[in-house]
C-alpha cells in the first residue's frame, strides 16, 4: 500500500477515523435504542430470553466493533509500513496512521464498554 | 527578514488601521480584536468573580440574609452563565485569533471581517446580559436555565435577557470557530503538515470543530426557549404535549462538551509551555493529538451523565457511565505526557511553568471526582450537593484558569513588548493556588455532609459553618490573587522590562517575531521542516524533510510574498494536510460593515426583547442587507488583485475554488452548522413524539403527501439546476450558467412559495401543540435556508451576467458555494419532509 495511491489514502483516513465513526454510530444507536425502546415499548418483546433492546444494542455493537478493528489494524500496519520505508516520525502519513491506531484503539474499548452494561440488562429495561 | 526597510514601511502601511475612534470601529486585524476580546473576558471575569464573592459572603454563616434568596439565585446565574459564556470561552477564542496566525506562520485570520462582527457581537451580547441588572430583570433560573422554570410562567423578561443576549454570545462564538479552523486547515506555513503542527493549534483545530456543533445545538435550543416564551409555542410546555426534560438534553449535548471546549485550549497552552521550559522535543506528541482527537469526539458522548437523577432508563444510564468514566483515559495520557516531558529537564519554574504545576494537580483532582460521579449510585448521593460545586470547580478553575494565566505570564510579553514582574508573579500563584484549595476542598467535605447546592443559606443545625468560612475566607485570597495579576499587568505596561523576541527561548513562530509583532506579522512567511521549528529550522534540516526546502515553488511563493503585496493585505494558502503553497488570499482591510450589522443584529434582539416585532423585524432586514453589503463582491478589488501582479510572481492563483479557497472551508462549516442545527430539530421531534400518547395529537388529522412532496421535489431540482451551472463553469461552458442559474431561483422560488402555502392551510398553528411547534419550525427552518439559498443564487446570477465578458473573477466560488447551499437545502428539504410528512404514517 502507498499513501500515493488513491486507495492507500482512503485506508489511511479509514485507519484515522475510523475508529471515531464506529463509536460515534454506536453511541448513537445504542442511547437511540436505550430510551426510544425503553420507553417505546421494544422491552416487551423478547427472543430466548432476552428482551428485543439487549438483542438491537448487541446487533449494533457487532458492525461497530468490527469497524473500529478493522481502523485499528489497517492504521497500525500503514505505521509500521511507513516508519520502516522512510524512517521519518513526522512525515504525514506515518503521523495519521500512529494517531488513528492510538485513537482507534480507545474508541474500540469504549464501545465494549458501553456494551457491557447490556449483560446486566438481558431481560427489561428496569 | 531581509528586505529593505522601505519595503517594510509599505507593507506596514497597508497593514495599518485607522487612527482613533474610526479605527476602533472599522478595526478588522486579529492582533487587535483578539486582544479586545480577550480583555473583554476578563473584564467579565472580574465582574463574575465579584459576584462569587458576594455568594461566598452570603454563605460565609448559617442562615444569613445578607442577601435573600432571591438576590442569591440572580448572582448565582449571574456568576455561571458570565463564567461559561462570556469569559472562558471567549478569552481562549480571543487568544487564539491572536496567536494562531503568529503561530502557523500566516499574517492574518481566514475571515477578518468575521472576526470583527463576532467581536461586536460578543460584546453587544455580553452588554444585553448585564443590562438586566439597570432594569431589575435580572436572569435567575441558573446558568442552566432548566424549564419549566425559565419558561414564561414561572420566569419574565429576566430569562429573555439571559436567552437573547446568551444567543448573540453563541453567535461570536460560532463565527471564531469557523475562523479559528478554517485558519489552521489553509494558513500554516510552507512544511507545516498536520503532524508538525503545535499542539496548542492541534487542541484549538479540535475545539473549534467542537464548537460548530455544540453552540449550534444550544442556540437551536435557546430559539425554541425564546419561542416558546414569546409566539407560545410547546416545546417545552408539558401540557400541550412539549417535554421539559428536552431542554435538558438539547442544553447537555451542548454543556458537556463545553466543558472540553474550555478545557481542550487549556492543554494547549499547557503543552506549549511544557515544551518550552523541558527545552525538550515533545514526548508523546502522537498521544497527547490521538487524546485530544478522542476526547473531541467522547465528550459528545456524555450528557446524559448530567441527567443521571432525572429518571431515564437504567440501560441510558449505563452506557453513558461507560464513556463517562473512559474519557478519563485521554485525560490521563495528556497528563502522563507533561509529566514524562519535566521528568528530568530541570526546568526554570517561572510564574507560567508554576501555574502548569497548579493545574495539573488541581485537574488531576477534578478528574478523580468526575469518575467519581460518572458512577451512577455515587451520583444520585451527591448530586444536588457541594460536592458537585466542588468537582466543577477544581476542573474549571485548575483545568482552565490557571492555564490561562499560565498563558498571560507566558505570551504577555509578546503581546504588549514588556515584561511581568516575576517575583509578583509567584506571589500570584501561590496565593491563587492556597486561595482556591480552601475554598473549594472543604466542599467537597461539606457535600458528603449534605450541603444543598444552589439553595441561598443552610440551617445552623448541619454544622456547616466553620466549612463555609474556610471557604469564604478562600475566595477572598483567590481574589487578592487576581489582583495581584492585575497589579502586575499593569505595572509591566509602564515599568516592565522591554520583552526580546523570544524571552523563553521557545520553539513556535510567534517568538520569531518581534514583541510586540507588527500588524502584518510575517515580512517574509516563513518555512517549516520541524514540530519545533525555532529549535530546528529547516536550514537544519535538509532532506528529512516532505517538503524539501529548496523546493522551487515554495522558495518562488515565499519570495513573492516577502515585503509584498503592499496594495492591499494578503497571505499564502496552503492545503490542509501538507501545508504545500496552493493560492495566495486577498484580505479585506478596515471597514465599518461588520460593526453595523453586529449593530443590526442587536436591535433585533432587543427588539424581540421588548416584544417590538417591528423593531425585531427592523433589525433582522437590516443585518441582512448589512452582510449583502459586506460579501457583496467588487470589481475594484479583484482589479487591483489582479493588477499586482503578485500572482505571476508566485506562480499560484488568487481567485482559487474547491478545497483550495477558504470560502470553500467557511462554507463547509456553515453546512456543519446547519446540519447540527437540523439534527437538533429532528432529535426534538422524535423525543417528543416519543413520550405522546396520540400522533399527531386528537383532531389533528396526518399531514397529507402531495404539496410537500412536490415542494421538496422542487428543492432537489434547485440543486441540480446550480449543480449543472457549477459543471458547465468549470468545463469552460458559460453559455450555460445563465439559464441553469435562472432556473435554480425559479425552483427555489417556487419551493418557497409552496412551503407557505402548505403552512398557511394547515388547521393547527405552532400554539396548538408540541405537535405543531415542531411542524412548523422544520419547515420555517427549511423555508429559511431556501431564502438564503435565493439570495446567494440571486447574487451569482448577477456576477455570472456581469463577468459574462470572460472577465476572471468571483463566478467560479461564487456559483460553488452557491451549489454546496443548494445541495444542502436540498436534503434538509428531504429529511424534514420525511420527518414531519412521512414519519407519522410509519411510527
């Protein structure tokens, strides 16, 4: 991958923001489904169990955590290659990748953690 | 700096400002005006600060009636909201308008204008607020403003005044953030790529993002308040349906990041300093910008810890104590980083490096507490108690006051050309540090004993007194310590040794230029090779380099621009990543335009303030024609641009489009104002919709497909219409322009009219319900853009007949920046029509 080439500048950014926009969806759709399901009315149905709001931030949590992994491993391997090719810490991709794999990392554990109150709350919104 | 003085002089001259009143009216320069605002904060910091302290007298002893409870609650929303809103905020914006050019190596900001009309209004804001004392109606519903208490039942014309002034406040406030980002992506110097950038610039590029969607919200919010106290509509009115715990989220969403907006500047001043006294490349530079760039995005995150008592689902609660408590992390590595930083680099500790140290220990605490309270049963313990009083201080006044007079010790000198005095100087600080801490420690003892917050006095019985007078007599040395500052700064302006260039022996660009700097900053911009640039410059550093420093187009664009142009202000653009030459920026100088229509858009506040809606009106028409007349482009300028010949000798365009022009950025941070504003809207709808038993409400029939969907299939063709006169510009093709131009304001006319006529013949109104509030205000929102959108496109279809010669000039920004509206109009045009016309057919 070259940062020249259209395609390694889009990995670049997905590694830099990626992790940022799976968190920022998953808040979203987690606080969305949270309160509009609570209070909505999606506690009363329930599959093996668990009620349909556990089920709904589990299925968000999934597609979030797999962004935010995918930013964290694209970014830390587009580090590893540029600091090995040009051996510059300033130089800008080698910048964008350390700071996406840093900060991609943090957004992946606070999705986790925001999930795991969910295993408290299997069954209703109480 | 190798031009002959001559040179220098014209430069000069066309950097100087009138003399006398007529300069401190016209006055566009951000030297000036970030000073002006600066030293407007802290005169409203002064004035907060003695309202704290006639609370603290109040709270001195058990049952006191110094001052009453009702005096009591119009201080204390007096003290929070002049705190939050006109001192914190503003000061830092006002450092940086200041610094950021000096420091990214540019000679001004990107909107010069703006950062005049944002100061004017700041001001006329700030003077709206205290103006409720002259009349008697002084806010007192908290620095908050929690409905139903601030609505029109319970509070009068004190909540306008809070409201409308705290509105024209949020106003500058969103104008320095577009300034102070769209300056960091297009001024940096020649070689400063993002990764090289200083972290105070880093930390104000964040903030100011933040900015644009935090203030939006809350001045969406503070509308719909001011709406509802004036033309009753119910938003926040339960019994027609309203939600008063919306005014809590919208003003959260808001509030929490504000707290970072303040606090995210402050580590940059910190970050700078710590460089400067370790006299050591910055350790942990990647960290401290991936912290910052996390915490930027989680404090949006967190509102709903301010709500954790106000009865919302355990599973909201959860989630929102997770990356409450997470945060912490990026906080924590920025600490770690100046600690790693003065390890071992036997520092001078001078009065800023003292006030560093301060506010690390006080932040550190601060933190703590507030993980402390991100637990939810710890929060529902203490949270209407001291001890919250005593968390948000230590993180306001450690995480954001003593960095700022870490900073005035720091850049003072750079500023005025003198020197502060150092002995006073540590004075200062140690009375400030030992003054806060016995203030605001004993609170935190006094709220796990119970001590009510915002109630006016405590009964004898809770032996709280000894607590209190430790704290009262706390804040009178926190005062003495502010006086001292001021004693100091003023005694530096008549007796202070004169300030050298670079007293620190720092590594940013400011310190390249003399103290103080001359109004055009820059003789020649400079170049950058290094994240210190002072400590290694590029000479130095020859081939490590991206941009290698005998690259000739960036020697040939710098050479032009040394001591040049001289007819009129100009600076260097360069892209936003790697900072390479793209175009050169004319820069308008002194003009009356942005103070009137500040003026303007005062008397329309205050004409909605006395509830003359002819004045308001009145008002409002004339800002309008006010910023016609200001963006309205000239040929005089673009001649005498063009005629310098500057273009050619720097081989770079002036009349730049897309990402290259900073109109391009202005624009797009308008549409992220817009568009956080419409999620505002959207959020407020479904929240209500949420908890209404019937929707639309009983007698209320669904709204019908048909006008609506055709107004909105006009929106979308308004924009196709722009987008095809944007192609055919750009392809050469001017024939076209015209007519597509033509046809966009037809559709956009005709959008509007249909809208009103959709409005006009519904059988409920924005009074009837919470229902209808909505309804309407998406739509007046929508029908608001599409006027905008007519005057921009009336104003390009006017330029495109006018350059219809082949003249170059403003057509091709002009016409883009009018597409970039239009496409915008357009899907907010979708999306309310889906919300308030699809919506409830479906949930």
């Amino acid at each position: 991958m070259t940062v020249e080439s259209g395609q390694g500048r889009a990995a670049l950014w997905f590694g830099f923001l990626g992790g940022a926009f799976a968190w920022t969806a998953h808040l979203l759709a987690a606080y969305a489904i949270a309160e509009f399901g609570c209070f909505g009315g999606l506690a009363g149905h329930s599959w093996g169990g668990i009620s349909a709001v556990a089920w709904s931030i589990i299925g968000v949590t999934i597609p979030a955590v797999a962004i935010a992994v995918a930013a964290v491993w694209i970014a830390g391997r587009a580090a590893g290659e540029f600091e090995s090719n040009a051996g510059e810490l300033e130089r800008t991709d080698s910048f964008l990748a350390r700071i996406g794999f840093y900060s991609s990392g943090i957004f992946l554990l606070v999705i986790l953690a925001q999930t795991l109150p969910v295993l408290f709350f299997l069954g209703d919104c109480r | 700096m190798t031009s002959s003085s001559g040179a220098e002089e014209r430069l000069a001259t066309a950097w100087q400002s009138p003399r006398g009143f007529p300069g401190v009216l016209s006055e566009v320069n951000n030297q000036p005006i970030g000073k002006r605002f600066m030293l407007t904060a802290f005169a409203f910091f002064l004035l907060g600060g003695m309202l704290a302290l006639l609370m603290r007298v109040q709270l001195a002893v058990s049952d006191n009636e110094f001052l009453g409870p009702q005096t009591y609650n119009q201080l204390f929303t007096m003290h929070g909201s002049t705190m939050m809103f006109l001192f914190a905020v503003p000061f830092l914006e006002g450092l940086a308008l200041y610094l950021l050019p000096m420091m990214i190596g540019a000679r001004d900001v990107a909107f010069p204008r703006l950062t005049a009309f944002g100061y004017w209004t700041y001001l006329f804001g700030g003077l709206i607020f205290y103006a409720s004392f002259a009349v008697g109606a002084v806010p007192d519903a908290g620095w908050f403003a929690y409905t139903p208490l601030s609505g029109s039942r319970y509070t009068g014309l004190s909540g306008d005044f809070w409201l409308l002034g705290l509105s024209l406040v949020e106003v500058a406030g969103l104008t320095a953030a577009i300034e102070i980002v769209v300056t960091i992506l297009k001024f940096r110097a020649p070689g400063m790529t993002i990764g090289r950038m200083p972290l105070f610039v880093w930390a104000l590029l964040i903030t100011g993002l933040m900015i644009l969607v935090a203030f939006t919200v809350l001045l969406t919010a503070t509308v719909l308040l001011e709406l509802d106290r004036a033309l009753e509509t119910r938003f926040f009115d339960p019994r027609h349906g309203g939600h008063s715990l919306l005014w809590q989220h919208l003003f959260w969403f808001f509030g929490h990041p504000e707290v970072y907006i303040m606090f995210l500047p402050a580590t940059g001043i910190v970050s700078a300093i710590v460089a400067a006294f370790a006299r050591r490349r910055m350790i942990g530079y990647v960290l401290i910008a991936a912290a910052m760039v996390v915490t930027g995005f989680v404090s949006f995150g967190l509102w709903v810890h301010h709500m954790f008592a106000a009865g919302l689902p355990p599973l909201s609660l959860a989630v929102f104590t997770a990356s409450s408590m997470l945060i912490a992390l990026a906080s924590g590595t920025q600490v770690f980083a100046w600690i790693a930083n003065l390890w071992g680099s036997a520092p001078r500790f001078d009065a800023p490096l003292l006030f560093v140290l301060g506010f690390i220990v006080l932040f550190v605490l601060g933190g703590l507490t507030g993980v402390m309270i991100a637990i939810v049963p710890f929060d529902l313990q203490v949270h209407d108690t001291y001890f919250i009083v005593a968390h948000f201080h230590y993180v306001m006044i450690g995480g954001v006051l003593f960095p700022i007079f870490a900073g005035l010790y720091y850049w003072l000198p750079k500023m005025t050309g003198r020197m502060l005095d150092e002995r006073l100087g540590k004075w200062n600080f140690w009375v400030t540090f030992i003054g806060f801490n016995l203030t605001f420690f004993p609170m935190h003892v006094m709220g796990f004993l119970g001590m009510p917050r915002r109630v006016y006095t405590y009964p004898a019985v809770l032996e709280l007194d000894w607590y209190n007078l430790a704290a009262t007599v706390g804040a009178g040395l926190l005062g003495i310590g502010v006086l001292l500052f001021l004693i100091d700064a003023a005694r530096s302006l008549t007796h202070g040794a004169a300030a050298p260039a670079d007293p620190w022996k720092a590594d940013t660009l400011e310190w390249s230029v003399s103290s103080p700097p001359p109004p055009y900053t820059f003789l020649r911009p400079p170049r950058v090779a290094d994240r210190h640039p002072l400590w290694f410059p590029p000479e130095e550093n020859e081939g490590e380099s991206q941009s290698p420093p005998g690259d000739s187009a960036v020697e040939r664009a710098l050479a032009a621009m040394t001591a040049a142009p001289v007819e009129y202000r100009a600076t260097l653009v360069t892209d936003a990543v790697e900072a390479r030459p793209q175009a050169i920026q004319y820069l308008p100088g002194p003009t009356y335009l942005p103070f009137w229509a500040a003026v303007a858009l005062t008397i329309a506040a205050v004409g909605v303030l006395g509830k003359s809606y002819t004045l308001a009106g009145a008002g409002a028409v004339a800002t309008v024609i006010g910023t016609i007349a200001w963006i309205h482009p000239r040929d005089w300028v673009s001649q005498r641009v063009l005629g310098s010949g500057i273009a050619e000798k720097a081989g770079l365009p002036m009349f730049p489009t897309g990402a290259r022009a900073t109109g391009w950025w202005g624009m797009l941070g308008v549409l992220a104002m817009l568009a956080s504003a419409l999620g505002a809207l959207v959020y407020s709808y479904f929240y209500i919709r949420l908890f209404a038993p019937e929707w639309p409400p009983a007698g209320t029939p669904l709204p019908e497909f048909g006008m609506a969907g055709a107004a909105a299939a006009l929106a979308i063709a308004a924009a196709v219409a722009q987008g095809v006169g944007w192609r055919s510009v750009r392809r050469g093709a001017p024939r076209i322009v015209i007519p597509a131009l033509a046809a966009a304001l037809l559709c956009g006319l005709a959008f509007v009219a249909i809208e009103a006529f959709e409005l006009s013949r519904q059988r409920f109104s924005p009074r009837t319900h919470a229902y209808g509030s909505l309804f309407f205000v998406m739509h007046w929102f929508v029908i608001g853009l599409a006027s905008l959108g007519l005057a921009m496109g009336g104003a390009t279809l006017k330029q495109a007949i006018h350059e219809s010669d082949g003249r170059p000039g403003y057509l091709p920004l002009m016409i883009e920046l009018s597409a970039m509206h239009a496409v915008f109009t357009a899907i907010a045009a979708a999306v309310v029509f889906a919300v308030t016309h699809v919506s409830p057919w479906v949930i």
